[in-house]
C-alpha cells in the first residue's frame, strides 16, 4: 500500500488543488516512485496538515506521513523534536519517528537545488546570480533568503517576479528530485522512506 502524505499549502479551489497535486505527482515520478506513488493530500497551513496527518494517525492510518516546512535551520535530532520545539507539536500516538519530514527551510529551498530548471521555467532576463547561497547545501540558506533571492532572481523575466500561489507547486513538477536530494539531506530522507514504504 502506498503512503498519504499530509502536505501543507494548497488552494480551497478544487481545480488549483489538484493541479497542485499533480504537480507533486510528477516530482515522484521523477524519483522513480512508479509502484509507490504516494497519494498527495495538500492541507492547506502548516496546522491543518499537522491536524489531518493526527487524524488519519487516529483513524489507524500506518502509512500516512507528514511534511511540512521547517521555517527556519534544523538542528534538532529529529524533525519530530523540531517540531515540538518549534511549534508545540507531538508527534501522535501511532505515528513512527520517519512518518514526518520537513521542506528545510522551506518549499522554495528545493528550487535552489535546480537551478537550471528555474532558468527554463523563467526564460529570459532569469538572473541566477542573485539566487543566495551554495546549491549543493540549501538547507543552510535562511528562508528569508531564499524569498528574497527567488524574487529579486525573476523580478525582470516575462512571468514577473516570483510568487508562491502561482508558480510554487508548478515549479515542484518541474525540478529534478535527484538534485533536490543531492542538496537537501530532508529531502533525500523522505525520497528514501518513500522507496521504502
């Protein structure tokens, strides 16, 4: 059986949702995943994914997971210890310490992985030097950081400057899960447990 995973964001709007979804499908796919996709539940906030995820904990749901961004640099043990120490969070009874993984330090962090797939997905006047930081560690790179790199990065391209509701999820879809993994240890865990579920 494959997992459910409890993603925050999303729209209200169904046909957004499931473009959404469907872009989170094909970063799967990309990763090889044929056979254990997993099914995408975009929850809206951080605490309405975390509220869903405890809810199909307590409906006995063993192979649903958590992910959500971690709003700032890890340095706890686990991502159930940064949460509770971010966010008041338990991990709930039932749910196992790998059910739960974080976007680090957020969702936009992963694109810094790629950057030739934001050059494509931007085209012309794409300014990659202002993107912050190394790529090859992205999860070094504070998120007001990467927020203000991706903006200032595409402020003068044909789409306009960079902004989440709009071209967030497209670009999940578009970037290389290898890359993202080779950067982000977070990343490659939850790529990692996903093989494995």
């Amino acid at each position: 059986m494959s997992a459910t995973i409890f993603v925050e964001g999303g729209s209200s709007r169904r046909r957004v949702n499931s473009a959404e979804r469907q872009a989170f499908q094909k970063f799967f796919e990309k990763a090889n995943l044929q056979g254990r996709m997993p099914r995408v539940n975009l929850c809206g906030s951080r605490e309405s994914a975390y509220d869903d995820f405890s809810n199909a904990v307590d409906r006995d749901n063993s192979d649903a997971m958590l992910l959500v961004d971690a709003e700032g640099p890890v340095t706890a043990a686990d991502p159930w210890q940064h949460l509770r120490e971010q966010d008041g969070w338990q991990r709930p009874q039932g749910s196992a310490g790998d059910d739960c993984h974080l976007m680090v330090q957020v969702m936009e962090s992963w694109f810094l992985a790629d950057r030739d797939a934001l050059s494509t997905f931007f085209g012309n006047e794409f300014r990659p030097n202002s993107l912050p930081g190394n790529p090859a560690a992205i999860e070094e790179i504070p998120k007001d950081d990467v927020l203000s790199g991706l903006a200032n990065a595409t402020r003068r391209t044909a789409r306009g400057e960079y902004r989440k509701g709009r071209d967030g999820f497209e670009l999940i879809g578009v970037i290389d899960p290898d890359k993202v993994a080779a950067a982000s240890p977070h990343a490659k865990r939850l790529l990692d447990n996903l093989r494995e579920a």
